[in-house]
C-alpha cells in the first residue's frame, strides 16, 4: 500500500488519538489502583488485562453507588 502525503499524515494523527487514549485508559487504571499498579507496570499490560482490570474498576464502581459507600 502506497500513501500520500496527506495519508500519511491522517495515519499519523489517528495514531496520535490512539496513543492517548491507551495513556489516559492506563492513567486511569493506576489511579483506581491506588498505587498498586505504577504506571511502568501498566506499560506491560496486555489489551486483555487492561480490559479485565477495567471491568473490574467498573464492578466496584457499581457496587459503590449501590451500597451509599464512599470511593473517593
């Protein structure tokens, strides 16, 4: 596949895009933690773990709202 300039450069901002929204997901993932995932650590996180972790955030998430007890 042979792209032009402006491909490239569209190519380039959707990786930009997709670069920072990894960032913020793995941001997002060490905050919830509280330290217990730094965010080196979170850098080797699979797809599948960032997934699995996130579900999990979003459970206790639920589970708070639902029971009146404070997450913050």
């Amino acid at each position: 596949m042979v792209l032009d300039i402006d491909g490239i450069n569209e190519m380039v901002k959707d990786y930009e895009l997709e670069s920072k929204a990894i960032k913020d997901e793995l941001f997002r993932i060490c905050w919830y933690m509280r330290g217990g995932v730094t965010y080196s650590e979170s850098l080797m996180l699979s797809y599948e773990d960032r997934e699995i972790i996130s579900r999990i955030i979003e459970k206790n998430l639920e589970i708070t709202k639902e029971s009146g007890m404070n997450f913050f």
